[in-house]
C-alpha cells in the first residue's frame, strides 16, 4: 500500500480542480461564486449540493456530506485515500513515487497479501475436490439444483471433503504458518481437538470482492447437519457489511438496475437464467454500506427476498436503508414460490420478466404489509390505519411527490384524495413537520430573509439566530444585564449553579449554539485573514473544544501564519478518520452568517463570537481545575478581567 508525501498530495490536489472532478459525476450549474447540483450521496429533487472553486471543496446541506476532490473520490468511488491520490495522479499526468512504508505498514499490507493468497489456494483446493472422486455428494447436490457444468466452473464452486483436516494439511503442506491459516478464517486450533477446517463435508460457495479476489466463502452443509449454511468469519480482508455476493460479475451487466436477493443459489440460478445483475448481502441485513456500494452500479434496486415473513421483514428493513442512500426500490412478487430460485425452476426467465414489469412501488408495498396490522372492518383501526399512512406521505420533502403517494393510496383504498390530503396535513402539523421545504440559499442571498417563494425560513437561519440569542443572554448575565445582573456564571462555583446545568434542553441548546460560534469564526478566518490578525492576540486553539474542532483550530492557526487558509488541504488530515468527523469538517467550514458589510456590524458580531468561545474556555477551564486552590482562583480573576478588556477592545477589520 503507497503511502505519499504532504507536497505530492498537495500538488495532485491542486493538479485536479473539483468543480471538473465532480463535474464528471454530478450535473453541476454555476450559481453565484459556486455550483450547485443533486447529491450523489442522497436522494433529493431541489440541489442542496454545493461546489466550491475557491476553497477546493464541496458540502450538502441536505445530508452533510463535504471534503475535498480526494473525499469525494474515497466516498463515491468507494476507493481508500492511497487508491483515490492514485487515480488523480494519473488523471493529472503526475508520476507517484512510494515512500517507504513503516515497519507496522508493511507488516499489515503483507499479512493482507497472505490472507488474500490462503483463500486462493483454499479455493483451489475446494475446487479440484468437487471434480474429484471424494466430491460426488457435492456435484449431485449442484446438480440436483440444475446447475449446469458452465455455472459450477464460472462460480468456482467446490466440496471440502469429508475429512476435518484435509484444507489445514493441505495448506500446511504449501507452506503457510498456523497463526495466518486461523486469521484467515478457515482454520481453528484448539489445545485438545488441535487444528481442524472450519468447513468439512459442505458444497462451497467462493465469496469475492469487486474485484474478483475470493476474500471469503460460504458452505451449504451435505446431510443434516447444523448449520445448515456457514459463512467465514470477518476478518482483514472480508467485512460482511460491505460485501455483495456476486458483485464482481453482476457490475458488468447491460442492465439499468440491480436485483437483490437473499442467498448464494438465488444469485447463481439468477445468473444462470440470465439475469446477470443479482447480488445477495450474504445472509446479513442489507446494511449502509451495502446501500453504498450498490450506489456506484445503479439507481434502482428490485428487491426479490424470500416471500415468506422473515423475507417480508428484510424488504421491510432495507427499503428505507435504500432511500437513504438515493436509490429507488421496489419489489418483486415472488408467490406462490419461496424465493427466486424455485421461482425460477417452475416458471422461468419469461414470467420473472413480467414480475419485474409489475414490482410494486416500495412505499405501496410497505403500507400493504402495514395494513396486515389493523382491522379494516373496525372503524377505529382503520382511522388509524389511515393517519399512519398519511404520517408517512407527510415526510416526502417534495410537493409532487406527496400529491403523487396522496393520489395512489386514495385510488388503491377508496377513498377522496381530499380527505387523504387532509389528513397528511393534520399528521403533519400534529407530529410538528414542515410540509414545505425552502430551496437552498443562494450565494449573496440574506440567510435571516424569508424565502419569497415558499414563506418559510431557512433552518440554519434558525439554528443560527439560537446561537446569536444564546450569546447575546450570556453575556447579558455575565457583564451586567437581564435577571442575572451583576453575576458572572464563570465566577459562580456554588452548588446551586451545579444544579441549574444539569444535562437538559438548555445545555444541549448552549452546546449546540457553542459549537455554531466556533464553526462560524473558523470559516470566517479562512475568508479573511484580517479576522485572524484580530483575534490572535485574545484566542487561541486551545480555546477550542477538544477534538475535531481544536484539530481543526490548529491547522487554521498554522496556516494563516503562512499566509492563507487551505480547507481542501485540512480535510487531508482526516482522510483516513471516521466519515462523521469528516462531515464536521465540511460543516466548520460552510457556515454562513448572511450579509454583513457594514464595518461596525462585522466588528460587532466577531467581538461578540470572539467573547462567547472565550468565555467557554474559560468555564471549560474552571470545571476540569479544583476550584479551592488559591492559584486557580488567582488564574480565575486574571482571566476574568482579559475577558472585559475584550469587552472594549478595538478591532481592525477593513
């Protein structure tokens, strides 16, 4: 695995703009001094994603998605960091010299190399075994399935034998060490029974990634033996949550969308009868990250489980996980058969094709198996029925899209589309929903404005004025004002203050506001370095919160002084991080305060932020020290008084 230099990655990053990267993948339409297009990340109809030339850097603020052209790679593409520098590089025409990796990397990039060449020879293994004398209860049993010669050869599918130990001596026998075998998955050792196979007397299924390396595998047991199918366990190179069986053939199919199934022989049988884009999730939920990578191939997923009620339960479960990741779904009937595979034996590829034709809107099909859950015949379970389904079409975010569910169920039950439309108002307003959704703000547009077309206003105009409300209240109380005159909450040690911030409404708002004020300096110095010459001398990174927003302080603090701020080249230092701190990042820094051109306003509102990250440093400070000690107290009354000089003080902002 490459690991490159601070210089090489800023020179590929500045060699790739975003706005032709994304460009590439999202319809992109200048607004303003940016662009702004649908998100690839979610689904949505009105563009809340925007693209940021300047900075290098692009944000939802619909879902939260952010970073820079090397984040967007990683998350879109489902590439690792090294993977996504790599395919910039080459895009830009620059070479990649390795840097030498550390003792520890290389340690892991060669045992990766082992596991991956263990699951090659065990898949060799298993399939030499199945064409062998010893593999005869295996092939009648793919046989006995209809699987055809061709099937069993492109699928690599084979037998362990009947013997406990035949892989372990096998693999021994080439050389491999004990402690790699047991991380591979395949092998146990135990002090009493010794090493034995994981998998013995079972028809195996190769289980492969992306890109066509067995990382895993599945067994159907021969007899009746328990369980009835295994799959390995993770391990370094398999994750069961983020892998598609049958993924490595199913991306070349010519068809606009994906099906997915439940089982190994479901996809096989699939294939066979050539459906070519069918997957499985391996006998897990579908999970995110399924949802993710099926994102790369397509936009619309069939869903063809199992129609029994652990089937219906799974459609249930994945459908919203679908939505979320902007897929459209629907499902297919599979009666009066269990599941594709015996769906196909008895009526075949003609008939599957008219069931896709008639798959039922996912939303459709949730409702009807909700119905199963009330009285029809009751009057009052079927008004709640109904208020149930009207609480569900009140969450579609867009008009049409409400109007089109509204005009669907009143059809399907019967009922006056005026009476269903009703009622998603009434669900709607009771569950305090917004049924209108204002468009997002355009650059130069006042962020506290009303928007014109819908007359409702922009959440993060709300969030923000809380901020500013938050703000302006405690420094009232702290510097003289409202009904806590004369009082600093810095300087109040007594346990009746203890009390009055106990986990709640208002501390978790202060928080919020807290970290609203820390987003909205940070992005403002990367604007204007003149804000940062002001502030130096009264704040520093340390008063930041610990973690991602000192982090980020810091880096901010560090470039400045060398003359401007990169987002782009910050976001680098959380490449590898947890994709909840990258959206942090992307947050600090697209938060806007509207339009304040006016001198003595922009002063006004720095001195005010400036105050209000202070004196949370300064309480921070005061609950991790003992507040008996003189020199704490000394320290205390110091800071106290910095903090009213402050109150004064004269800053230089052009």
């Amino acid at each position: 695995m490459p690991y490159y230099s601070d210089e090489l990655i800023d020179q590929v990053r500045e060699a790739n703009d975003i706005v032709d990267v994304i460009g590439q993948y999202v319809g992109l339409k200048k607004t303003g001094s940016g662009y702004v297009g649908l998100c690839p990340f979610h689904n949505e109809k009105t563009g809340s994603f925007h693209v940021n030339r300047n900075n290098q850097f692009y944000h939802c603020f619909g879902c939260g998605a952010g970073g820079n052209v090397f984040t967007f790679l990683m998350n879109y593409e489902n590439l690792t960091f090294p993977e996504a520098v790599k395919t910039l590089a080459d895009r830009a025409g620059i070479p990649l010299p390795e840097r030498q990796m550390s003792k520890e990397e290389r340690a892991r990039a060669d045992k990766r190399s082992r596991l991956l060449e263990i699951n090659r020879e065990a898949a060799k293994f298993y399939f030499a075994l199945l064409r062998g004398p010893d593999g005869a209860v295996a092939m009648d049993y793919f046989r006995g399935r209809q699987l055809t010669e061709e099937t069993m050869q492109k699928w690599g599918l084979g037998y362990t034998g009947s013997h406990s130990n035949a892989l372990y001596r096998y693999l021994k026998g080439r050389g491999y060490e004990d402690r790699d075998l047991v991380d591979s998955g395949l092998i146990a050792i135990h002090e009493r029974r010794g090493a034995h196979d994981k998998f013995w007397n079972r028809a195996m299924f190769p289980i492969m990634d992306a890109g066509g390396k067995v990382i895993a595998f599945g067994g159907r047991v021969m007899g009746d033996g328990e369980p009835k199918y295994l799959n390995s366990p993770e391990t370094m190179i398999f994750s069961k949550s983020r892998t598609l069986f049958g993924l490595f053939l199913a991306k070349r199919t010519r068809r606009p969308q994906m099906i997915l199934c439940e089982g190994y022989m479901d996809v096989i049988s699939m294939h066979q009868n050539g459906f070519d884009n069918t997957v499985a999730s391996l006998g897990t939920a579908l999970t995110e990250g399924h949802a993710q990578i099926l994102k790369r191939y397509t936009r619309q997923v069939y869903l063809s489980y199992d129609s029994d009620q652990a089937g219906i339960r799974a459609a249930l479960r994945a459908i919203p996980i679908l939505k979320d990741a902007g897929i459209s779904c629907k499902v297919i009937n599979m009666q009066p058969y269990k599941d594709p595979d015996e769906f196909m034996k008895n009526l075949g590829p003609t008939v599957y094709e008219e069931r896709i034709r008639e798959a039922e809107n996912s939303f459709l099909f949730t409702i009807r198996m909700m119905e199963r859950d009330y009285q029809m015949d009751d009057p009052e379970s079927n008004t709640e029925f109904f208020r149930q389904v009207a609480l569900r079409i009140s969450h579609f975010s867009e008009e049409i899209e409400r109007s089109n569910y509204i005009q669907a169920v009143a059809d399907r039950y019967h009922r006056t589309e005026e009476s269903i439309r009703q009622l998603v108002v009434h669900m709607a307003s009771q569950e305090g929903i917004l049924a209108r959704k204002k468009p997002m703000r355009q650059a130069g547009e006042d962020v506290f404005a009303p928007n014109a077309n819908s007359g409702n206003y922009d959440a993060n105009a709300f969030a923000m004025a809380d901020a500013y409300a938050d703000a302006q209240e405690e420094m009232m109380v702290s510097y003289g004002g409202g009904s806590g005159r004369g009082t600093d909450p810095g300087m109040d040690l007594s346990p009746e203050r203890a009390a009055r911030e106990r986990p709640g409404r208002r501390s978790k708002s202060r928080e919020v506001g807290m970290r609203q004020s820390q987003r909205l300096l940070l992005t403002w110095i990367t604007e204007d370095l003149a804000v940062y010459r002001a502030v130096k001398p009264y704040l520093d990174p340390a008063d930041f919160e610990e973690g991602v927003y000192r982090e980020v302080a810091q880096e901010v603090w560090s470039q400045s002084e060398q003359g401007g701020v990169s987002p782009a080249r910050i976001m680098d230092h959380f490449q590898e991080g947890d994709e909840g701190i990258q959206r942090e990042v992307a947050r600090i820094f697209n938060t806007t305060v509207g339009n304040l051109t006016d001198r003595t306003d922009r002063v006004k509102a720095l001195r005010e932020t400036l105050l209000r990250i202070k004196r949370a440093a300064m309480d921070r400070k005061r609950r991790s020290k003992n507040a008996a000690d003189p020199d704490f107290l000394t320290q205390l009354i110091c800071d106290k008084k910095k903090l009213q000089e402050l109150e004064h003080i004269s800053i230089d902002l052009k």
